[in-house]
C-alpha cells in the first residue's frame, strides 16, 4: 500500500474526531471532491465496531491517558484500519501519525490479529454483529422478521462486502427533442460504441444495468451531463412507478428532495401531471431545483414547508400523493455508513413519530379515491408494517407488482397492499411500500 498524504491524515483525523463527538455537518462538499479521503472516512466507519473492538479489547487503550481525548482516538481507528484492513506496516503507519514508542509497541501486536481468536466464545448476537460490522441494536430488530442468514446475506449487499457489480440507470426521454437524434436506441448505440454495454431491466423499458466498472465513463457521457441518463438505485424507480402518473392529476411529493422520484413522476406524464414537490429543507430543496432543470421537468411547483402542516386551504385536494417518509435510513448503509451507528431506540422513535403525523397529514389532503404510496428505505417493521396498520381503516389496498417480496407478518398475517425491496434479493436499497386508495 502507498502512504497516505498527509493532508488526507489531518482532514480525516478532524472528521473523525468529529464523529465520535456526535457533531453534525461531517463531509463537506469539499471534502467529498477528494476520493481518497472519502474512502478513509467511509471505510473507517464501515467497521466502526470492529476497530473500537481492536482499540478497546486487544489494545485496551481505553484508560491511559494518551487515548483521554477524541483526537488520540480518530489516530488510532486510522492505525487499526490501515493495519488490520490494508495489512500496513506498523513503522509505515507510524511515520503517518507519529505515536509514541509505547504505543508503537502496542501496535506491532496487531501485525498478528486474527478475529478468529478474538470472537471465540462470543454469544450470537455479539459475533454477528462484529463479523458483518452492524449494531447489535439492528441485529435485535430484524431478528424478529428474519433469520440469521438471511440478515447475514442482505447486510453484506448492503454494505457493500459483497460486490454488486451492477450499475442502475435510467433513459430520460423528456431530454429528448422529437427532432433530435438521440431516440433510445442511439443512446445505446452511442454508449455501446464507447464500451458501455447494457442490458434492459426485466421490469421497466425505461432502466437499464451496465457494469458498476463503468460508472465513470457513463458520468463523463455527455449524454450523462446532459440530463438524458440518470444513475440511480432501481428501487426509488419502483417507489415512483408505483403513483402510475396521468395527464392533469394534481400530485403532491410531500419529502421531494432530492427529487429522483419527483422527476420520475413528471418523466412517467410526460410533464402532463401536475406536481407539487415539498420539503421540509430549503438547502435540499435547492439542490431539487438544480435537478429538475437538469433533466427538464417542467411541470413541478416547489414548496419550502412542513409536511405535517402543508399550507393548503382545503381537504380532500391531491389526486395522488407520494409520501417517502424520513425513517432511520436502515436500508441504506451503501451510501452512508454513517446511518449504522446513529441506529439506536432514541433515532428510531423521533422518526416514528415524524412519519405517523406525515400520514395523518397525507389522509387529510388526499382526494376519495386517490392513491397514496407510502415508502422507507428502511428494515425495521416499525417503519414499515407496524405504521401502515395503524391507518388501514382509511383505505383500500392495491396491488404491488409480482417480483416485489412479501412484506413482514404482523399478527401471523401479511398486509395487502404492502412490499418490501431486498438487497439480497432484488439488489437494490433496503425498502417497504405500501400503495392505498382512499375510502
């Protein structure tokens, strides 16, 4: 391995400490343009467990007083990562952070870890939870909906330990001028011809999967820059399939940004709908507004509001409403580690009571018969299932397509109307939906 640069060790060392403080506003968009201290950061937090495991029972730093402080800390998650992970040389590593000699000597002993010895006699629980690098909090969860294996299989994918090689891209045909010649089929031409091969998504004319190895020729595709391919994850298409748009129905996204699935939707009608866009966040809304000129939706009204108390003067006035809730993210470790270890009863309540209130509200503006879907990226049951149940009265299910799996059991029962998306299974983000047509 070649050293890290040592504004990439400064920077990480800040982020870190920065983490294990609990501060908000981690990686800056400008720290973000630098890939190699990205992947530190990400990486580190990753195996967040496993290395505090290492630091705290193999090293047992923990009580001297060289480890008393968050800076000390963040220096020795790196040192456990380049060392375990990345097989480093213990004097290579230390030249990076300059450790005492006592503690250099410390270090050399990891040279010889072996996680076999050191998960011997753990209970379940616990030894799952460091071999996979997740919360035990979450193991509790889902152990109640699933079985060891199958958490197992679908944290990996998750995680992104198990490679998916797939890439998830859509063909946005409202770029596409009737006099311009890049119909569907010249796109694939054209991205065949520069070695980007496709295959057509079994379950959408519009999706297709390339080799994730060619992420970046497709990023720098002018077709790419120019709004008419949009990479994305296969189950917020679903999600936004789901509404099945027509001309001239008022449609409310009532937590747009960053606004995929708003865009979907205008896309799906043709820009015939009519979308309200709304989120509680300005600065997200601005970057919603960014991607709809982009991809040239036209048909979208943005809203800077609370989605719990739309400003709306009547009831009973959306044809359709998409409510992809706020929730504890738990099917979205891909794309940030950081949600793992923010997993706790505390994380998980202040979003159950978000996404209860953000239902009563969507009942409240939904015309009679119009259709609700409703979707977490999210595991838990709580989320999902156990939140759907509570306003079932107020609605009729409708059908999910076919390849979505089943949603959990509640009361030995499975729910009509609801589904859930598996990484294991469907190679997308963890999701539950529900799609309802009001009484």
């Amino acid at each position: 391995m070649s050293n890290i640069n040592q504004k990439v060790i400064d920077d990480l060392i800040k982020l870190l400490t920065k983490f294990i403080e609990r501060k908000t506003g981690t990686l800056s968009i400008k720290n973000r343009r630098n890939a190699e201290l990205v992947h530190y950061y990400y990486e580190i937090l990753r195996y967040w467990n496993k290395i505090n495991f290492i630091l705290k029972r193999k090293l047992k730093f923990t009580k001297e007083p060289h480890v008393s402080n968050s800076y000390s800390i963040a220096k020795y998650l790196i040192a456990i990562y380049r060392i375990v992970w990345e097989k480093e040389n213990v004097i290579k590593v230390n030249n990076e952070l300059n450790f005492i000699p006592d503690e250099l000597n410390k270090l050399k002993n990891l040279e010889f870890f072996s996680w076999e010895q050191a998960l011997f006699g753990k209970k379940e629980i616990e030894r799952l939870s460091l071999e996979i690098a997740i919360p035990t909090f979450l193991i509790n969860k889902l152990i109640t909906v699933m079985d060891v294996e199958t958490i197992r299989a679908n944290i990996k994918l998750m995680d992104g330990k198990v490679d998916n090689k797939s890439l998830f891209f859509r063909f946005n045909d409202l770029k596409i001028d009737k006099n311009q010649k890049d119909s569907l089929d010249f796109v694939l031409k054209d991205l065949k011809e520069q070695g980007i091969n496709t295959k057509r998504d079994a379950h959408f004319s519009e999706g297709f999967y390339t080799e994730l190895k060619n992420k970046k020729k497709i990023i720098l595709n002018r077709l790419y820059k120019e709004g008419k391919l949009v990479i994305q994850d296969k189950a917020s298409f679903a999600v936004a399939h789901l509404l099945e748009p027509q001309a001239h129905e008022l449609i409310c996204d009532m937590c747009a940004a960053p606004g995929i699935k708003t865009s979907i939707i205008a896309q799906l009608s043709q820009n015939q709908s009519k979308i309200i866009a709304n989120d509680f966040s300005k600065s997200r809304l601005s970057v919603t507004r960014q991607l709809l000129r982009r991809l040239n939706v036209l048909n979208t009204n943005l809203m800077n509001s609370d989605g719990i108390k739309l400003p709306f003067r009547f009831t009973n006035f959306f044809d359709k409403i998409l409510l992809d809730a706020p929730c504890t993210g738990s099917g979205t470790f891909s794309t940030n580690p950081e949600l793992k270890w923010r997993q706790n009863e505390g994380f998980l309540h202040q979003n159950l009571v978000l996404q209860e209130k953000l239902l009563k509200s969507a009942i409240n503006l939904l015309k009679p018969s119009g259709i609700l879907v409703y979707s977490t990226c999210s595991l838990y049951p709580e989320e999902g299932e156990l939140q759907v149940v509570k306003i079932l009265n107020h609605f009729k299910p409708m059908e999910l397509p076919r390849w979505f799996s089943p949603s959990y059991k509640i009361d030995n029962q499975q729910i009509p109307g609801t589904g859930r998306l598996f990484p294991a299974t469907h190679y997308t983000k963890g999701f539950f939906v529900a799609k309802f047509k009001k009484k």
